[in-house]
C-alpha cells in the first residue's frame, strides 16, 4: 500500500484527498472529491482515504465499490418498492378469501382476476414478502448499507480523532466561511476564546492554533439511521425463520380437536362452538348495503379451549392433554397463549361433516335399501365391506366438485360439494359396476348397472378458520425503529461546527466549516468577534453563485 507523506511530515494513506494533520490538498487526489473543478473544498468525508475510491483492482474490492455507491443502494431500494407495489395490486396467497371458489392460488387468480391474474401468480408476486428473490433484494439493501456505512464511517471517525488545530493556509482559505484580518492584539484574540467557550464549544490551543468544535456528534446521525434500518432488514430476514416468525392458518370443525399447526403438535385446540351473527335484513339501516353484498356478518367468533401436549416416553403413542386456557376468539379478540396468538380469519357455513347412501336395485320403483353406508367426508375410507357380501370401493373423490372443461375437479380439499366415482362389487362377482355420485348427480357410467346408489342423509357443521401466529421479531423492528429516529434528531436538530483561528504574523486566518445551518455558525461568529477589530468571515459559496 502506498503511502503519501505531506509537506507538514504527516503519512497519510493511499487515497487521501486533504492531509490527515494539516489539510493541505493532496494535489493528485483532488479529482477523488471533485476538488479540481472548483474553489471550495468537500468537506463532507473531511478528505479522508475510502476504500471504494482508492483500492479496485481485485474481486472484493469491486464488489465493495460497488455496494459502497449510493447510485446502487437507492436503486435496490427504489426496486424492493415497485415490486412491494406491484404485490399490493392483488391479495397475497393467505389473504385469498374463504369464500372464493378455490383457495388454491394456481386456481384462484386466474379465475378472479383473469389473464392478469394468472402471470401475477405465475411470476410469484403472490406470495411476493416471503419469496427468495424479494428475501435477496432485502439482504443486498442490508449489504450496501453496511458497506455504504463502513467506507465513509471508519476513516471520517479517524480523521476528526487526529484532525489538527493548525491547519495549512489553502485549507483555511477554500473554506466556505473565511476572511483575513491582518492585526489582531491578544486581548482580542482572547476575548473571542472566552466568548466561544460561552457559546459551549469545545476549545483546543496548539501553539496559537485555536480550533473550536461542537456538536460533533450529530455526523454520527445517519449512521446510527442505517444501523436502525440494518435492524429492521435483519428482523424481516429473521421472518423466514420458524422460530422466530410464525404465520399459519388452520380450518376446525366444531367438535374437533386438532394439534395447532407450527406447535410440533405441541399445542392442540378444541372448537367447542362456532358462531355468526348476520346483520338484520329488515334493519333499514343496513338495508340497502345488504341488498347490495347480501347478507353481511356481525360477529363471528369460536369458542376454543388450548390443550398441552405432555411428554410422552412411549413413542406413537396417543399424547395425554392438559387443559391450558379456555376462550372466545373472535374479530379483533385474539386469544392468547405462550407466545402465539389465535385471530379469528374466517368462516364456512355448512360444510358437510358425513353423508349416507343406500345401495338398490336398478328395477326397483320402491328403491328398497339393500344395504347402506356412511361416508366420513372429512376422511372417508378407501373402500367398504357390506353386511350381504358386496364391497363399495371409492375410486374418485371430489371434496368440493366442479367441471373443468368437461373433466371433473375439486376446488379444495374441503367437502363442500362432494362428489364420487363408486366402484360396487355385488356379491360373489369380480367385475364392478361403475356410478357417479353427488348432489343432484347419479350416472349410470355404461347404462347396464343392476345397481344404483342415493344420498339418503347428511350432516353439516360451520368450520372456524383461525391464524395462527407467534413473532418474537417485533422486538428487534422496534428497536431498529427507535435506533433510526434517534439518528434522524441527532442529525436533524444538531450541526457540526468547526472554527479555525490560525495566526500569520500580527494577524489570523479565520475560517468556519458546518455540515449545515451556515447561519448558524455566523451568528456564532459574529457574538464571538463583537467589539473586537477581526472581519467578519465572507460565505464564498454565495459569491461564487452572485458571479455564476
């Protein structure tokens, strides 16, 4: 690494713009900070040594270039928004309503939204916050900010801890705020120390050298913003984790029990009673909304009770629950238990529970039962032993049936409109006989069956649709919040301010450097240098724009 030594004898760093010690502008770096274009310095990094515009000659430090540039943070940014945008036109997956024709997505968009909605899934913008590519481009805005971060924080740190109180002539001279007073007595040069320490800065003397300096903290202030925003990515990226994110959805029965999904079949949950609430039909209030949308819910809620799963030592075998909470869950009243949360989601009114057919001769007008059968919807069995010998096989089912193009299909797995292809083997004969079987359905497949099957009864029950979910990551998105606005006060509401009285001969140089609020640091210097014969400091850069 190449050094560059000063004509103070200070050793400054490959890539150093203005001397470390003295200011004085290394006069082959001056293109570095634009220096060579123009009379007044950049003071923004002080002039010190960065990695990304001085090292680019193997792969990490490209990449380091790269990720350092500004350019390339805003644009990842700006990107994570369009495609946040663009996943915000359509429901994401686990808000696809319960009430749509098919809760699977590859159905559901296409089928709501059309052409549209089918690339929309199709290029994955429907589970858009949890997938891969949108994960990544959180991870690189992360990358950049650390790297953006680290390349400017590091060497500003070390420039001001080292920074000189005397400093080189052309330093002074190309400063914002600067003027030359030719006599100056050291009555009025004390004078002014005293009234700059009033005004609480912190005064350093080397030599004669005066440098005055307050508020240095606040150039930490969007630094400690990246750090909140580092916080916040790192806790979105933490979601992916089951530990520590969980969001699940679960449909229950009323008068089941099931393991609570995400919980390891820690935790089960009882529906002892669904309920729904319509609003009145015949209320005049809400009487035109609801002959517009039909009947709209009031409240629906479900009465749950949360079991514990004890430890077992006998492996497969049925786990013994502990009552842990009984509660209602409803709209806005989630119900809580050991870190996870139950809100009530959904609902679906009468969904069928079983179904009983009875099997008949074909040429009987009485349709006498031969024999009959009850079919779990919910978890039917693949094939059933009759009472005269004859086997009822279930070759297909449909849960929730539709025809699709003339081949038939099932919206989801829940038996709302159940439908069957029945394979009945009668008595001592290996060859089936063929039907179809659902609501308002009963086809003979070849027109030759000496048998038929009808529904003869059924039962339905309401099913609760419940989230599920446990995020320990709020924590960490709170205090990367907290973190970022206090970045933003230390930044907003505070200046760094810097002031330089260097003596030549009888006289000084002043010269004044603030990273903003120039009229503050103007009127500080002007209480400094009252009833004293030093010339007020001249703000070069409004010159430069009077002659431009």
């Amino acid at each position: 690494m190449e050094k560059i030594k000063c004509e103070c004898g200070h050793v400054n760093p490959e890539g150093t713009v203005l001397c470390e010690a003295c200011g004085k502008p290394i006069e082959e770096n001056q293109h570095i900070d634009g220096n060579d274009k123009k009379k007044l310095l950049n003071m923004r990094y002080d002039g010190t040594a960065r990695r990304s515009q001085t090292y680019n000659k193997s792969i990490v430090d490209k990449i380091w270039s790269f990720f350092s540039s500004v350019k390339v943070g805003v644009w990842l940014i700006v990107l994570a928004l369009i495609g946040s945008a663009i996943g915000s036109f359509l429901p994401q997956e686990i808000y696809i309503p319960a009430d749509a024709v098919s809760r699977d997505p590859s159905i559901f968009y296409e089928e709501r939204y059309g052409l549209f909605g089918k690339i929309y899934y199709q290029l994955g913008f429907h589970n858009l916050y949890s997938s891969w590519w949108y994960m990544l481009l959180i991870a690189l805005i992360g990358v950049s900010l650390v790297i953006c971060s680290l390349d400017r924080v590091v060497p500003l740190y070390k420039a001001l801890k080292i920074q000189k109180a005397k400093r080189h002539e052309s330093f002074l001279s190309r400063q914002r705020l600067f003027s030359k007073t030719d006599v100056v007595t050291k009555e009025e040069k004390q004078t002014v120390i005293s009234k700059l320490k009033k005004q609480r800065y912190n005064v350093r003397n080397e030599d004669g050298h005066i440098l005055a300096e307050k508020g240095r903290f606040s150039r930490w202030g969007p630094y400690v913003n990246h750090i909140g925003l580092i916080i916040i990515l790192a806790a979105a990226l933490l979601r992916l984790t089951p530990f520590l994110f969980l969001d699940d959805y679960i449909w229950i029965r009323e008068g089941q029990q099931l393991p609570i999904p995400g919980t390891d079949e820690e935790y089960y949950i009882e529906n002892e009673k669904f309920t729904v609430e319509f609003y009145d039909a015949n209320d005049e209030r809400f009487k035109d909304a609801i002959e517009k949308q039909g009947l709209v819910p009031k409240n629906y809620q479900t009465n749950a009770i949360i079991y514990k799963a004890e430890e077992t030592t006998v492996a497969g075998a049925e786990p013994e629950l502990e009552k842990l909470q009984k509660g209602i869950i409803r709209m806005n009243q989630p119900l809580k238990f050991d870190g996870y949360t139950l809100y009530q989601s959904g609902y679906q009114e009468n969904e069928f529970t079983n179904m009983s057919f009875k099997i008949y001769r074909t040429d009987d007008e009485e349709e006498t039962a031969i024999d009959t059968v009850k079919i779990d919807l919910t978890s039917p069995e693949t094939s059933y032993e009759l009472q005269d010998g004859s086997k009822l096989v279930i070759d297909q089912y449909y849960p929730d049936y539709y025809l699709d193009n003339g081949e038939p299909r099932s919206n989801s797995k829940y038996p709302r409109n159940p439908a069957f292809v029945f394979f009945y083997y009668p008595a001592d004969l290996d060859t089936p006989e063929v039907s179809f079987v659902g609501i308002g359905k009963n086809i003979d497949a070849s027109g030759e069956n000496n048998f038929k099957l009808g529904i003869i009864d059924f039962e339905m029950h309401n099913v609760s649709g419940l989230t599920v979910r446990r995020d320990y990551t709020l924590p960490l998105f709170g205090l990367g919040a907290l973190i970022f606005m206090i970045g933003v006060i230390q930044g907003m509401y505070w200046q760094h301010r810097r002031i330089w009285i260097n003596p030549v001969d009888e006289g000084i140089l002043l010269a004044a450097h603030t990273n903003k609020n120039w009229f503050g640091v103007k009127k500080d210097i002007e209480k400094a240098i009252a009833g004293t014969n030093i010339n007020m400091v001249i703000d070069q850069q409004e010159l430069e724009d009077k002659k431009a």
